[in-house]
C-alpha cells in the first residue's frame, strides 16, 4: 500500500509544472533539515527500503537526491533484495531435521555417555535416518568437559554376580518406640540373604548380622554397597575386610546410588510393616523373617522374569488351583494340588 502511495505522488510529481515542483523540493528539503537536525536516527520499515530501490533504478541521478540515507545503504538494500529473490526461488540445501528425529538424537546420546556425534550418526543411518555429524553434535545432550561416567544402575547391573548390598530401616512400636531393621541383599537374584531387628542399634551388632549373613561355608560376594551410615564405624569395616569383601561407599544422601536394596525396603514397608502393630522386638523379628522367607521362595519380580528370587517351577495341568497363606494370609503364592 505504501509503495503504491509512492509512485502515485511520483506521477503527480511528473505531471506538475516546473515553477510549483521546485517549490515543493524547496519545501520538503527544509523540512529534511530539520528532521535531520532533531532525530539522530531515521526509522525506515520495508516499503520504505522498496521505494528506494526501485527509484535508484529509474533515475540516473537519484544520488543528488537521497538526504535521509546514504548512497551506500540503498545499494545495500539491493543487494539483499537481489539475495532474498533468488533465495526464494532456487532449493533449499539440507532437509530440516524433523522432531522425531531430534528426539532420537537426544535420546540415544543420554542413554550412550560414552558415544560421540559420528557413532550416533552412524546408528541413525542404520535406522534410517541419515543426519551429517554436525547435524548431531547441535541436537546432542550437553556434558561437561570431564570424561562422561556410567551411571549407578549400570555399574550394579555390571556387577550383580559379585556383588551385594546392606542398609538399615526403622520401624514404630505399639509404644512409640523406634526399633531398626537390617537388611542384606544379594544383587544377583535379590534374594534377601539376611534380616533381623534391634532395639539398641550399635556397631557390634550391624557386625555380628554380617557374619551371620555370610558364614564360612557360603559364597561371598567381591563387594559390599552400603551408605554412609554412622553406625558403619571401624568395627564394622574391619569385619567386612575379615569376611573378604570390598566396601562401596554411596555419596550422602543419594539413596538412588543403591537402588536394589532401598526398593526391597520399599516393599517390605509397602507389603508387610505398612499393615501390621509391631509389639515388640521378638514380634518384629518374626514377622521380618517370615516375610524374608516369602518374598525370596514366592514373590515374582518383573525383573526376574516374573518368577521368585529363588525360581518356582511351572505347574501345567488341570488339577484345582489352592492358596498358601503368608503372614497370617495378608499375601498368598498359588500352587496346584496333587
């Protein structure tokens, strides 16, 4: 519209006499100066910049008249309306890389630390997705300058065989007592090695359950995960050293850092503490042990193929399905009868 504006006032321009024309460029020359004299800097949109161009097509000597602008910005603006012009008009050079396949670049470089923008590139191709390297190292998760380490969980699944982990629990009484819990798990099967309760929690005794989760005659595991707990003082340490085992200090406060043995925790306060009184010492003791028994010979785990820490067997048939009670039938395992 606005360049329309302009070549209308053009044509009424050429169109007037002589006399009246140069008075009009007197006029609209003062009027220039004093713009020019109280605004520093003229604020011009694109139909502006349009208008220029074409007039410095037109007139041989549209030098002489440009007041506002520069010679130079005005063949300035040509040359970028020369450029967007045939920008428009050839192909687009690279294919935009659509969000899906960001995502999949972002995805594969946080579960891979380890990988750089040429081996994701590279998996990409084979998944059909052919994005260049630098393509990749744009969308990439960010890391720092230190050399990328493997997270816990694939530390522990890296060692389940020859590892285990320990930690401690609290339970309320009847009384309002505070009774601990002490748990040893093998990462293997998450079978529950070991439970037993306390009133009085001290070194000496976290020891003595250590020794009678691993007696002489059984398998001990290379290395111990455990927090940093106080009770772990020099009595406990100089007995997992005498058992044969290595220590695997958390950080503080970083219960994701053992995850196995914080997740049976989780269900024994879920599945079994959550629903009953404890009474006391000995009656908590027993209803730990007897719920240890069940979750290692009949809760399935989803990570153990849905079968037991210590594997059931499969039951075909046709014979009736009966329940077994556990702790007092607030849970059950299912087994045909002969």
């Amino acid at each position: 519209m606005r360049l329309l504006l302009h070549r209308l006032t053009l044509i009424r321009a050429l169109a007037a006499d002589r006399a009246r024309l140069a008075t009009e460029n007197l006029l609209l020359r003062r009027q220039i100066l004093v713009l020019r004299r109280s605004v520093k800097r003229v604020r011009l949109d694109d139909g502006d910049r349009a208008f220029w161009v074409a007039v410095h097509r037109w007139l041989e000597d549209w030098k002489d008249h440009v007041v506002i602008v520069k010679p130079e910005t005005v063949l300035r603006w040509h040359r970028e309306a020369f450029r967007a012009f045939w920008r428009s008009r050839s192909k687009p050079g690279r294919p935009p890389v659509v969000a899906d396949g960001i995502t999949l670049i972002r995805r594969i470089s946080s579960e891979n630390p380890l990988w750089g923008a040429p081996r994701i590139a590279s998996e990409l191709a084979l998944l059909g997705h052919v994005v260049a390297d630098s393509t990749v190292a744009t969308y990439v998760v960010p890391r720092s300058r230190r050399p990328p380490s493997q997270t816990w969980r694939t530390f522990l699944k890296n060692h389940l065989g020859v590892s285990a982990a320990c930690d401690l629990f609290t339970v309320p009484t009847w009384t309002c007592k505070v009774l601990f819990a002490f748990v040893v798990l093998s990462h293997d099967r998450r079978k529950i090695l070991h439970g037993n309760v306390t009133l009085h929690l001290t070194a000496e005794w976290v020891a003595q359950q250590l020794t009678e989760a691993f007696p002489g005659d059984a398998a001990v595991p290379r290395c111990l995960h455990r927090d940093q707990d106080g009770v772990y003082g020099d009595v406990v340490r100089k007995r997992i050293a005498v058992i044969g085992m290595e220590e695997i200090v958390s950080a503080k406060q970083s219960p994701w850092q053992n995850p196995f043995v914080e997740r049976v925790i989780g269900s024994i306060r879920r599945e079994c503490t959550d629903h009953i009184l404890a009474l006391g010492e000995g009656h908590l003791r027993r209803v730990l042990r007897a719920d240890v028994e069940y979750d290692n010979r009949c809760r399935c785990h989803r990570s153990l193929a849905r079968n037991a820490p210590e594997p059931r067997e499969v039951e075909d048939g046709r014979d009736a399905v009966r329940a077994v009670p556990h702790l007092g039938g607030l849970h059950h395992h299912y087994t045909r009868a002969a």
